[in-house]
C-alpha cells in the first residue's frame, strides 16, 4: 500500500530488477544444494535448508551494505539504490527461513517452549567456543524484521525521515550481530581457515567501501562548503526543524527571515507582513502562498510577490541545502525578486 493507501504499482525497472534479483537467488541455492549433496550425501533436508538460506541471507547482507558507498563513489550503482528496499525484504525472507527451521530443528522437539529455549539452552556467555550464538542470531532477525516491516514510503513518511533513518540504520547492528553468530557459531566447528577468511574478508571489504565513500564525502562536503561562505552563505539549521508547510525564523546579519519548507522545496522571505508587519513566519503555507497568522494576507514563497489583484511584495533571499543543513544569503533580493527554491533530498 502507498501513502494514500492505493495499492502500489511495479514499474519495469523494479520488476526487471526482481526478476534478476531473485534468479540470481534461486542460482545461488541451486549451485550450493547442489555442492552439498556432492560433499555430504547423507546431509538431512532440514540441514541443508539451514545452511543454504544462512549462505544466501548472509551474501545478500554484504551487497546491501556495499551499495551505499558503491553509489557514492560511482553514480552507476545508483539504480540499484533505488532499488535497495527490495533487496532487505528479500534478504530478510530467507534470514526468516533460515530462523524458523533452525528453531524447529534445535529447539522445538522439548518440553520448553521453543523461544524461551532459544535463550535458556545454554547461557554460558562466558566462553568462546561454547557461547550461545543463536541468541544473536535472534535478535538480529528483529532487527531486520523491523526494517522489512518499515521499508514502505508509508512508513518513512509517518514515522518521520530522521526517525526511518534512524531504525534502518540498525542494519549496522544487525550485521555485527550477524558477524558474531557466524563466528561463535558455525566456525567453532571448521577446521579449515579458509571460511575465516571468506568472513574476514567481506567484513573487510564492506569497512573498506564505507571508509572510502566517507572520505570523498567529507572532501565534497568541505570543498562545497567553502564554496558556500565565499558566496555569503551562512549556516542556519537542518531541514528537519522545519515543518512541512511552514517556517523557521531566523536573524542573520540584520535580517529577519523566514524560510518555508513547501512541496519538498526551501524558500526564504521577509518574516515582516507588508500589511501590518506581521510576523509571516508563524503563518502556514496556505493553496501554495505564504498567509500571514494576523489577517491573511498572502505571498508566493519563491518571489515574494501577493497574488493578483494585490500587490504588496517581500525581499526575498537565496536558499541553499547541503548534507541537509540549510544555508541562507542574508544579502536581500528587490522586492518581488524570483529565487529558485532549493530543493529538499530525496530520502
């Protein structure tokens, strides 16, 4: 369901990128069940379950991680950013799978309840080799459910960006976790270090491609910066101390400003009504005018100018949004003067 809570419609891109998707998923098993009936042929059919989805699950968690800093060091990767939503609902239904037989298998067949068995099986959180791994294994399996479950715009849009930034941020988490049930887990039983250095090497690589894209956006965002204050630009606040369809007031250099969040736009004005100087940064944003609290009196938000037939106009100012910081040019525009609004990030 969308925003408006109209089903969603998959456009070619998203379905060719599912179809790749889960090919890719169903060669992937194929390839391992395959190799593992080759290796153990004796292996049980709940066995081989268990450890393909934790292959797979764990491969796909390294590819989403990758794309993020792949995107910003290459723009090429961006489409499959966009498409990266997809990608965790997926990884999250094997990581399930996985989850469920392995419960069933080790902890169902009891008198104990097979959850509560989960975490009183064995406590023995002070050894290495006998450590409780599968209690991290579950909590790791929350967090992505959470994030799943929140995946939709819907979500991002009633829980806030910074809160739905926030929660998914917690793959971060969900992946140490995951790293310490892989380690303490079914690594204590291989003798060959060969599968040590599979899982020290994306680890690696993954801490490698976020190391990198840090570093050039620390650059970019220094170099732009810069570019900023040499223009006059001034730093004022971050666009989620705006409200949508309304303003934050500012006093830069002498300037009482108002600047409007709008239609996923910025715009800064005069926070003085010309009617009678009220303050304009406590009205709203009303059928895509600035209305004044006192008495209504209206203003465009990207040229300051009142709507015909009346025609009373503000100084407008320039407006510009890096890293989600806003940045305002206290030097004003004439009155009535168009300024192109800045326009917010997609999140």
């Amino acid at each position: 369901m969308s925003v408006n809570y109209t089903s969603v419609q998959w456009n070619n891109q998203k379905k060719g990128y599912d179809k790749i998707l889960w090919l890719g998923i169903f060669f992937t098993l194929a390839c391992f069940v395959g190799f593992q009936l080759w290796l153990h042929p004796e292996i049980t059919a709940e066995t081989l379950i268990i450890r393909a989805t934790a292959i797979i699950a764990f491969l796909l968690l390294h590819i989403i991680l990758a794309i993020g800093p792949l995107a910003r060091l290459n723009t090429k990767f961006l489409p499959l950013l966009y498409n990266r939503r997809h990608l965790g609902v997926s990884m999250f239904l094997i990581a399930l799978i996985h989850g469920l037989f392995s419960i069933i298998q080790f902890h169902a067949l009891g008198d104990t309840n097979a959850i509560v068995s989960v975490f009183t099986s064995n406590q023995n959180y002070q050894a290495i080799s006998e450590f409780p791994f599968q209690t991290l294994g579950f909590f790791a399996l929350i967090i992505l459910f959470l994030m799943a479950a929140t995946s939709h715009d819907f979500w991002l849009n009633n829980l806030s960006p910074r809160i739905w930034k926030t929660l998914h941020m917690g793959v971060y988490i969900a992946y140490g976790l995951l790293f310490l049930h892989v380690a303490l887990g079914a690594l204590q039983y291989e003798d060959q270090p060969v599968y040590w250095g599979i899982l020290i090497s994306g680890f690696t690589v993954i801490s490698s491609l976020h190391l990198m894209a840090g570093i050039k956006e620390t650059r970019r965002l220094q170099k732009d910066q810069t570019l900023l204050r040499e223009g006059g630009f001034i730093e004022v606040c971050h666009t989620s101390e705006i409200p949508e369809d309304c303003a934050k007031t500012v006093f830069v250099e002498g300037e009482n400003i108002a600047i409007f969040k709008y239609d996923g736009k910025l715009s800064a004005v005069h926070n003085v009504c010309k009617h009678q100087m009220g303050p304009l940064g406590e009205g709203r944003i009303v059928d895509g005018c600035i209305t004044c609290p006192w008495h209504g009196y209206q203003y465009k938000p990207e040229d300051g100018q009142a709507p015909p037939p009346f025609t009373e106009k503000l100084k407008t100012y320039e407006v510009k949004i890096l890293d989600e910081k806003v940045w305002v040019n206290p030097v004003p525009k004439e009155e009535g003067t168009f300024v192109e609004p800045a326009k917010l990030e997609k999140a």
